[in-house]
C-alpha cells in the first residue's frame, strides 16, 4: 500500500519548481549570473493552482467532456490486492485501457493448438465494466511472439497462421474491443526505412501487412484499424516512410482506419521543432484517424529535478494540444504510475511512484479543460 498524503507531497514536489522560477526572474531582474536557458515550463502561478486542484480533476470527466479516449497501459498490478489506488487512479483518470502485454501473440497464443484469454479477458471485461474502451494491443509484432512461429518454413504455412492467429483473436473480443493495433512496428530505423527483417517479412513477404488488415476486418467489419509505430511523432525519414505505407494501403483499398503514433519521448523533445503537428494533419488529410498510442516522456538524469519535472509537463501539454488540434481520436500514456512503467527509471507518466499528480497531471487537466 502506498499511501502519503497527495496535496501536501506534490506542493513539496513543486515548491522548488516555485522557487525556481521566482529566483529566474529576481535573476533575469537584476543579478549578474548569465540567464538560465529559457525552460519551457507552465506557468507558476497555475503550477501552483492545479497541485491544490489535483486532488479535484478527473482527467477522465474532461476527456469525456471533450469525446476524447484518454487511456492508460495497464498490467497484472491491476488486479494486485496490495495495490488498490492502482485501480483507482485507472478508473478516476481514464475513459480507456490497453494491455501493456497481455494481448501479445506470445500472450494470448503460446501454445499453437489453443488459446489462452484468461488474463486478457480479465483486462477487457473489467474495463467494459468500468465503461471504459479497449485498445487492442497488437496482433501481428516482430516481437513477443511464441518459439512455434519461428519454427514455420513457408509463405503459405506462416500465412495461414497468421490469419488463423488475427481472426481467432478479433472474432474472440468482438464486441468488446473495438479498436485494433493490426500490425505494430513494422518499419525498420535503416536508412531508407524499408519494411523491417520479421518471420512475416521474410517468409511471407511485404503484403503480410495487407493480409493482415484484411483478415482483422473480416473477423470485425466495425472494429476501427490501426498501423502503430515509434519514432514517427514529428515529420522525419520514418513518418515519411509510414505516410507512403498507408497511403499505398488505402490506394490498394486495404481497410485501415487509423495511424498509431507511440510518442515514447524525453524532456528534450520539442513538439513545435520536431513539426508534430504537420506530421500528424497530412495522416489527417488522408483521411485516417491518428491516435498517441504509448506517450510517455522521460526525465533526463543530472538535472534539476523541478526543472525536468517542468519540462515533462511542456511536452505532455504541447503532445495534448497538438493532438487535439488536429482532432486526434486518442491519447493514452504507456502505464499508469511511475514505480511500475517500462521505463520507470525515467520516471515518465503523469502520477509519480506514489499515484500522486505530477505538474505532467496539472499540464494535461489544464489542456483538457481548455
Ligand atoms: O511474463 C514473463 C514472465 O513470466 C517472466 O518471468 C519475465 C522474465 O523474463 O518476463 C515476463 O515477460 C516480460 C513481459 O514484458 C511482461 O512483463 C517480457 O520478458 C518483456 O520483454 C515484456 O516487455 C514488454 C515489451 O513491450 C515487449 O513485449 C514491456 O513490458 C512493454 O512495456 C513493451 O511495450 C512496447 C509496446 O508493446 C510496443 N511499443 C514499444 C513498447 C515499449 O517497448
């Protein structure tokens, strides 16, 4: 059980984030000492403000207010008894799930003659029953996948397989998940970006992508379908590379609905510089949603921690508002709290180690409410 009184930690949290900028300007004022660069923070006064509301907003109410999917990763600390806020924090500031791992071919089908659910079905049929929508995270992935697919050694087999493996899983959650991750990652950080090396592309070739989607659609003509992938937030040689992947699937009239923008970034990242906006409109302009599927933003170490903290809620608000301002269908963070993210190192999400509001939380409320 985690338990210090959340107000009070999170004024702690910011005082010197308070002090910070205060002293900034006594500097910028008079001293002699050279400027600090300028830290792109929220402001002081409603740095303040937001802690004393924390306690008060759901994040939830605002993304509803707005018809926004507002969700979080969620893992088995779900239904660990020694950590209720954990389910608590989920169901106060989230309209929206995915299993961070749980529905992964290696989850869901490790052994090659049956299914296995059990732990999924507990994810979804918790959420639904929470009125909370299921991101369905992800069918066809180079990664976790079962030891019996490497075994396979044709086109034809692997093909098979792969359909079997997308159909089994969609018709299994029809209904219930609405909204698919079809094909995760598959466009590799070479240069040049060609499709990645994967068993799919390798044995089955380029058009595994193709056949996916159209597998998943067949087994849900209402589920909305997404391509998902890393390192394609901003307008750069991967997003242009995953621009003229969809862009050939709609021409070949392959049923994708939407572009999944993971936005695993750091406390350096800049959302205006990087061009995110322009980057996430022509996926827009083709006529597809975009969502920010796994957002987290990484504090950088050795640096002063009301400082990072600041400039983690910077690119929480810029990454928010920009994805509203291209009237993005969804944005859902990779984890709920700090102690248990991938990354927890880099302390990334919005409610630190103990589910209290970071100034990341007040960053996003504010950006809701606006
Ligand atoms: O469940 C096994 C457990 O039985 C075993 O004892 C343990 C030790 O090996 O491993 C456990 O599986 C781990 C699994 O997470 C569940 O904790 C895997 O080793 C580990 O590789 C897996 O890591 C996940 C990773 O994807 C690979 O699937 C991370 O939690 C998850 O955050 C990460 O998420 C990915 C997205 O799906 C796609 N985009 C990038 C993102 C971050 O890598």
């Amino acid at each position: 059980m985690r338990s210090v009184r959340p107000i009070l930690k999170t004024l702690l949290l910011l005082a010197p984030l308070t002090l910070s900028l205060t002293l900034g300007a006594a500097r910028a004022g008079g001293g002699a000492a050279p400027p600090a660069a300028p830290t792109p923070t929220v402001s002081p006064a409603s740095a303040v403000q937001p802690a004393r509301q924390a306690a008060r907003v759901s994040l939830r109410a605002l993304a509803d207010a707005r018809g926004l999917l507002f969700g979080a990763a969620v893992n088995h600390t779900l239904f660990d008894p020694n950590e209720p806020d954990y389910a608590r924090t989920l169901n106060r500031h989230f309209n929206a799930v995915v299993a961070e791992n749980a529905m992964k071919w290696a989850g869901l089908h490790n052994n090659r003659e049956a299914f296995a659910f059990g732990f999924a079905d507990a994810i979804v049929d918790t959420a639904v029953k929470n009125g909370q929508t299921v991101r369905g995270h992800t069918l066809v992935w180079h990664d976790s996948l079962p030891p019996w697919v490497y075994t396979i050694q044709t086109r034809e087999e692997l093909l098979r397989a792969m359909q079997d493996h997308v159909t089994g899983v969609v018709t299994h959650f029809r209904g219930r998940v609405h909204i698919w991750d079809v094909v995760n990652e598959a466009v590799s950080d070479a240069p040049g970006h060609p499709l990645r090396p994967s068993p799919f592309l390798n044995l089955i070739g380029p058009d595994f992508i193709d056949e996916a989607f159209r597998a998943a659609h067949a087994a849900d003509l209402g589920a909305k379908l997404y391509y998902n992938d890393y390192n394609t937030d901003g307008l750069n040689g991967k997003s242009d590379a995953v621009y003229e992947l969809v862009r050939g699937m709609l021409a070949r009239g392959v049923p994708i609905h939407g572009v999944g923008f993971q936005a695993h970034l750091n406390t350096d990242f800049d959302v205006k510089g990087a061009q995110v906006q322009a980057n996430l409109q022509r996926f827009r302009d083709l006529g597809l949603d975009v969502q920010m599927t796994e957002v987290d933003v990484q504090l950088r170490p050795a640096r002063p921690e009301a400082d990072e903290l600041a400039r983690q809620a910077a690119v929480y608000r810029d990454l928010l508002r920009t994805c509203l301002n291209v009237q993005c269908a969804g944005f859902v963070t990779w984890g709920v709290t700090d102690f248990n993210s991938w990354r927890a190192g880099g302390r990334p999400l919005i409610f630190d180690d103990m589910y209290d509001p970071k100034p990341a939380f007040a960053a996003v409320a504010q950006e809701l409410a606006r």
